[in-house]
C-alpha cells in the first residue's frame, strides 16, 4: 500500500505501471531489511499462517494491478486480455525478480 500511495493518479496507466515497479525496486533495494523479511519469515512463522497473509497480500497487490490495467484498457493502451490474469503474471514475475531473490550467493560472497 505504501508504493502504491506513492504513485501519481495523473499518469496514463502504462507510465503508473513503470513507475511502480521502478518506485517498489528502489523501495525494496534500500532496505534490505524488509526485502529479507519478506523471503526468510518463513522459517520463523507457521507455514499455513504465512500463505495465508501471503495470499492476503498478493491479492490486494493484483487487485490494485488489474484496476490499472483495466483503465488502459479502456484507454487503448493494454490488449483486450483477462486484466486479472495479466496483474497474477506481472506481480509474479515481479517477486521472483527482487524480494524472492534476496540473498543468493552473490550477495552472500560480497557480505563476507
């Protein structure tokens, strides 16, 4: 929710979409912190409770993805496809490119 209050209203669809991924990278790679959190709470939490909250997020996230896809849809700017589906895909392919990469062994050879 924090990105996304960041984001201007104003801007057409596709220029909000490329602005919360730049805005939410820059967001999670100045703090590391959260970024692990969000990648090893799993070993600490219970695994039922964390997906559960993990769903919850995720789908308020693609919620918020598809409402802006929808609206460049409307506009031209986004082909005629399930805005839901595109949303699942882009948050997906989203976290497997940052915060689910926290920590891989280049970044655990460059701590040491």
């Amino acid at each position: 929710a924090y990105i996304f209050d960041h984001i201007q209203k104003s801007l057409p669809p596709k220029e909000r979409l490329v602005q919360l991924m730049y805005e939410s990278t820059q967001y999670l790679t100045k703090d590391k912190f959260n970024m692990q959190l969000l990648r090893y709470e799993v070993s600490q939490q219970c695994r039922q409770l964390l997906e559960q909250y993990e769903r919850l997020i995720d789908d308020s996230v693609i919620n918020k993805l598809s409402t802006i896809i929808r609206e460049g849809q409307r506009q031209g700017d986004f082909w005629a496809l399930d805005p839901t589906l595109m949303a699942y895909s882009m948050f997906k392919l989203y976290k497997a490119f940052t915060y689910e990469r926290v920590n891989t062994p280049a970044d655990a050879a460059s701590s040491l």
